[in-house]
C-alpha cells in the first residue's frame, strides 16, 4: 500500500470520529496519524512543508460523507 492509500484508508475509517472532534477544520495525514488540525487547506500546507517533504503527508478536508475524499470528473 502506498502512503496515499493508507492515509486515505485511515480518513475513511476513521471518518466519523474525526468530523465530530474536527468538523470543518482541514487535516494533516501521515500515514495512520493526524499531524495537524487547520482551519483552511493553504495553512495545512504551509506548516506541513515546513516539517516534511510533499509527497509524504496528505492534506484532508474533514467533513462527512464521501465527497470528503472523492472527486467528480467532468
């Protein structure tokens, strides 16, 4: 599995409890771990290249259902 997909992986099972400790916030995913709690995707992204190299953490929005972590393609 790649670090994507586990990161991925945790968000969706782990969905409900964040939203309702973290609803609305934007999260910082590295591997089974939230690394972060923002309150927007460019403060997300900011710190976390400041500790880590992109391409190694996962920036998530933090709301329920499915549209949280897919995307419609037109």
């Amino acid at each position: 599995m790649t670090p994507f997909e586990t990161e991925l992986s945790y968000f969706i099972a782990h969905q409900d409890e964040l939203v309702a400790k973290h609803p609305g916030k934007t999260l910082v995913l590295r591997g089974e771990k939230v690394e972060g709690v923002y309150d927007n995707a460019l403060a997300a992204l900011v710190d976390a290249q400041s500790k880590w190299p992109l391409g190694t953490f996962m920036i998530q929005p933090c709301f329920a259902g499915p549209g949280a972590y897919t995307a419609i393609l037109a």
